[in-house]
C-alpha cells in the first residue's frame, strides 16, 4: 500500500482530533485486506472486492465531524482515510462483492459492503443513521447492518426488520471500546488470510452469487482455537441473539 502524504493528509494525521495509532492499525489491517483480494485464494471475487473500494476521505468530508464523540469515531476515521467503503452494485454480481461477505439460509440472501462515508452516501443507504448511531455498513437489501455507536465506539450488529441492536464484540471496559470498528475489521481480515472465510457461491448452485461466505469450512472450524471465541460473533450474531426481541 503506497500512500503520497500530501498536505492534507499531514494535517489530518497531526490533528488534535485525531489517534495516530489508529492510523497505523488501519494501514496495517488494509494492507493484509488488499494482499488477500491480490491473492490466488481470493480469485475473481478478490478482484471485484478490490475494484469495488473507494478513495478513502478526511473527517472534514466524511461523517464523523461532531467534535464532542471523537474519541469514539477515531477508529472508524482512520479507517475510511484508506478507503471511503465499496461503490454501490451495478450488475448482479457486483451484488456479491461485499468485503464483509455473505450467505443464504432460507428465504434470506445477504452480501454485506462497507458503506461510503460522505454525508450523501451515508444518508441514502443508512438504516439506523441518528445523532449517536452511523450505519457503517450494511447488506444491498438494508436487512442486515453495523452501525456505530459515536460516544462509545462500539459497533453493533443491527436488524432493521426487529430493531434489535446486538454488540458485535465482547468487550467490558469502557477503554478498550473506543477501538471497536479497528477490532472489527482486523477481525475480517484474520478470517480472509487463515480460511475461515471462504470464496464460493453464497448461494449454492448460483455462480452469479460467488463472493466471500461467511460460514467456515469443517477445516477451518477444526483450527478454531479458544483465543477466537471472544470475536466468532463479529461479523456474524449468534443465533439465539438473533432472534430476540
């Protein structure tokens, strides 16, 4: 990843406002990200994934503007810097390019993208957009969303058909939340390069819906160690959770 540091992004990076430790977290994960989507593993999906990402935006361009939660958007500064989330589908395929993956169980297809953050975008595709909530990213049917919480940091997981909000990561102390969305997608990116999640159809027997599944293979379960269960509901809510009201 090779970035010009121009004049605006030396003021954005020296910015009272700004972590500069997130800064280095975001390149780090966005690095693995993108070697991942140049891989052979990743295939024709890594290259849609990838053509799929925008040119990322400065929190003077973006929505994480009010001063007052800035500790707890930080992290999602630093990462929509790189990139500004994935352009909407344009074809059936591109349906499936979500970086946040997808799968089918019943009635239910979702494919999950990372939401532009420039206030237009975020208002069109957001489903839970508020004064302390920013939907950052959510499936091409709005049926399944994460959505950050601004003075805390926490990213949750979130149904607009039940309006139920679940946190999408088990943390306890009010510190260690204000990296959430950091923790999130280095959470992503650990399961794109060990094979937890995997490149196929989402759904099965459908090629047009090849992209990035979110249930892992019995080889991956079967490397699962216990330091993974803190994070195995990041990017998908367990079941029970799911379903309550």
């Amino acid at each position: 990843m090779d970035y010009c540091l121009d004049s605006e992004l030396i003021s954005f990076l020296f910015s009272p406002q700004y972590e500069l430790v997130d800064f280095l977290r975001a390149a780090a994960v966005w690095s693995k990200i993108e070697l991942w989507c140049d891989s052979s593993e990743s295939g024709c999906v890594g290259d849609r994934v990838r053509a799929s990402l925008i040119e990322g935006v400065f929190h003077s361009d973006g929505s994480f503007t009010d001063p007052q939660h800035q500790q707890g958007t930080s992290a999602c500064q630093a990462i929509f810097a790189f990139y500004n989330g994935q352009k909407g589908p344009s074809d059936d395929q591109s349906l499936f390019a979500g970086l946040l993956g997808g799968y089918s169980a019943y009635d239910k297809c979702i494919c999950t993208s990372l939401l532009p953050q420039t206030s237009g975008g975020r208002r069109t595709r957001g489903v839970h957009d508020s004064e302390e909530y920013t939907t950052i990213a959510a499936s091409f049917r709005n049926d399944k969303a994460f959505i950050l919480h601004a003075p805390t940091g926490r990213i949750f997981h979130y149904s607009p058909r039940t309006m139920v909000r679940i946190p999408a990561l088990n943390q306890s102390t009010e510190k260690s939340q204000f990296d959430s969305a950091l923790t999130w997608l280095e959470e992503l990116s650990s399961r794109l390069h060990t094979g937890y999640f995997s490149v196929g159809e989402i759904v099965p027997g459908i090629p047009v819906t090849e992209g990035i599944c979110q249930y892992p293979s019995k080889q991956a379960l079967s490397v699962q160690n216990e330091n993974d269960i803190g994070h195995n509901h990041a990017l998908i809510p367990p079941v029970s959770c799911a379903v309550t009201h």
